[in-house]
C-alpha cells in the first residue's frame, strides 16, 4: 500500500520538534504539521487527513485530548493518537475508554517504533474508509437492480475485495482466543483488558456483517435481488449506530446526529436490510434540512421495544419529507427532490419484505419517521 496517499497531521508547538518529525518521516509519509490545536483544525477541515498526531501538552489553544475529543466529534473517520512525555494516566485512559484516542506514545519514541504506528494507523483508517465505501456502492447500487448489466459489473468489482475482508475478519476472530488465553495470565491493567472485550465484540461483529455482505452480493450476482435470510437475527442498537456512522460525516453539514440507543432489541430481519433502511432514512431526514448552520438543527434518533415489536424512531426538526404528501413519493423516486436517498416507497417495500412497516408522521417542525420490526424469538 502507498502509505504517501495518506496524510498525517502532527500537531506540536515546538517548532523544534515539527522540524525534526518532518525530516526523520516524509521519505515515507505525507506530513503536515500544525504549531496549534487553530492551525490543526483549519487543516482537518480540508477533510485530507487520515491520521491526527498530536502532543499532549501545548501552551496554546487546547492540549492533546482535548484537539482529539473536537475532531471525534466533527471528523470521527480520523484516527487519533497522543505524544506525550508525561504520565498523565487519568485524562489518556479516559481518552481511550471514551473512544476519543486509539493509542498514545511516550517520549522519547524510537524512529522504527513510530513508522510501525503510524502504518498501522493508516491500515486502520484505510479498512475503516474501504468498508464505508462497500456498504455505500451496495446501497447505491441497489436503486439500479434493473439494470443486470450495471449491476454484474459492480459486483464483480466487489466480490474479490469483500471476499478478501471476510477472510482476514474471520482470521482475526480465529486468533482471539489464543490471545484472551495469553492476556489473561498477564499482568495487563484493566483498560487493556477492556480494550480487548470491546476489540473481540466489534471483530464478531464485523465478521457476521462480512459473511452477510458476501451473502448479499452472491444473491445479486445471481439476479436474486429479493432473498432476504428469513432466519437473521438484528441487534438493532448496533446496526442503527453503524448506519449513523456511514452519514454521519455528510449530516455535520447540516446537523448533530443525537442517538438514544439506550433500549435494545433483537428483532427478526436480515442486518443488511435493517441497516439500509435506517440509512436511507436518516439521508432523507438529513437532506430536508439547509446546510449551513449544524448546530441549530438535531436529528433524533431512538431505540425503543414493546411486547412484538422492536424499532426506531428517527425526528428531524426540518420541513421533512411529509409535506410533500405520499402523492409526491413517485417524484421523489424521479428525481425531483434534492435527496440522494431512496424514495419512500422504496423504503417502505424494504420494510415490508422484512416484515416490519414505517409510519411517517408530522411533528411541530418536522418530521417523525417510525420503523416497527418483529422481535426475535
């Protein structure tokens, strides 16, 4: 992989110290530097960085943690990392544990420990923005299922790297246990510990979502556009948090994505489906609200479960979609909307074929989509 195709930015205000990083890594990397955390988000806002490097102590503008909890929030597809030469362990682990640092080094580094880091960070970042890309040419490419040509060229394209994903998933949950085994007689201290429940969870995550993605694309590619595995099984907390994940980066335009996921349900419908649906909703939710002042608008998204039922109720405070009426629906499908989502009907058919049904209500300012799925048994 060129690993000079992806941008590292390290944020230090020792001009000394920019220098001297420059010098010992730009044969391998792309550098840019930044004296600030000011100058560091100006340059992230270019949306060209793949890897935020930042000391941990600077006297002016925000520290460390504090430059890596913004760009968590407003660039959440960055990897973030801290240097630091003091032993600051209350505000890193909770950096970590918050999600907000992937990792941190301490002065004085080795030259080889940091070209190690930051490949492996890049190789982080690379796998995150590949997956992205997967779940979103599935998604796009599905409004063109009538067109078998269009369609058997893209799944062509995809089933060499979406195979070769599955596999290295499904080896890495193969080497977990042998690695709970060896944690386990180590005097590791609890965060790792926690890291690594949080790492085997999210890999057996992935690689169910791998082997679904392959399932998907066998269908498609066998012109079977309407299978959906009767038997799946969704947790629906974590499909509606990885679909928010995939907009999220286009909704900071517009508004603050605010998830309530604090009521979880298993519901009876393939992930992918679930997901798409969610995904589609959220976009058409997104793009009834101007761009340009995201911190005025929120979209609202929650989790709730009765006794057959699990769902998702998604609130935009925008004019929504339900003033064009259901009339309006077929030219939304046209086109005639700025939305880059399916239409409505779309999405109600991918509801239906999973069981479930949208209701679409409006609210005060907006509007208020519901999705109902069955629970599981």
């Amino acid at each position: 992989m060129d690993y000079k195709a992806f941008p590292i930015l390290y944020v230090d205000d020792d001009v000394a110290n920019l220098i001297s990083f420059r010098y010992l890594l730009e044969d391998r990397f792309l550098i840019l530097t930044a004296s600030n955390s000011d100058e560091a988000l100006q340059i992230l806002e270019t949306g060209r960085v793949a890897v935020l490097l930042a000391d941990q102590r600077m006297d002016r503008g925000l520290s460390g943690v504090q430059l890596c909890t913004v760009a968590q929030e407003r660039f959440p597809e960055v990897i973030r990392m801290i240097v630091t030469a003091y032993t600051d362990v209350t505000t890193l682990t909770s950096g970590i544990n918050d999600g907000r640092i992937s990792r941190y080094i301490t002065k004085p580094w080795t030259e080889q420990e940091m070209v190690k880091t930051l490949k492996m960070a890049i190789d982080a970042f690379h796998l995150g923005s590949f997956t992205k890309e997967l779940q979103a040419r599935l998604l796009t490419w599905e409004q063109l299922s009538t067109s078998s040509f269009v369609v058997g060229h893209v799944l062509h394209d995809l089933t060499n790297p979406a195979m070769a994903v599955r596999d290295n998933l499904t080896f890495g949950v193969g080497a977990l246990p042998w690695l709970r085994e060896a944690l386990s007689g180590a005097p590791a201290p609890e965060v790792v510990k926690a890291r690594f429940s949080e790492l085997e969870e999210a890999l057996a995550d992935a690689a169910l979502a791998a082997d679904t993605l392959i399932d998907r694309i066998t269908h498609f590619r066998h012109g079977d556009v309407s299978a959906v595995p009767t038997t799946a099984v969704t947790s629906l907390e974590r499909v509606v948090e990885a679909a928010a994940a995939i907009v999220r980066a286009q909704a900071r335009k517009r508004a603050t994505l605010e998830l309530n996921l604090g009521v979880k349900a298993r519901v009876a419908a393939d992930p992918t489906r679930v997901s798409q649906i969610v995904v589609n909703l959220l976009i058409n939710a997104m793009e009834e609200i101007l761009p340009g002042a995201p911190q005025d608008n929120r979209i609202k998204v929650t989790t709730f479960s009765n006794e057959r039922s699990g769902g998702v109720a998604i609130e935009e405070g925008g004019p929504g979609v339900a003033r064009l009426g259901d009339s309006a629906v077929g030219a939304a499908a046209a086109g005639a909307t700025r939305g880059r989502g399916l239409s409505l009907d779309v999405v109600r058919e991918l509801a239906r074929t999973a069981r479930g049904e949208i209701k679409i209500e409006r609210t005060g300012a907006g509007t208020l989509f519901v999705v109902e799925l069955p629970l599981a048994a």
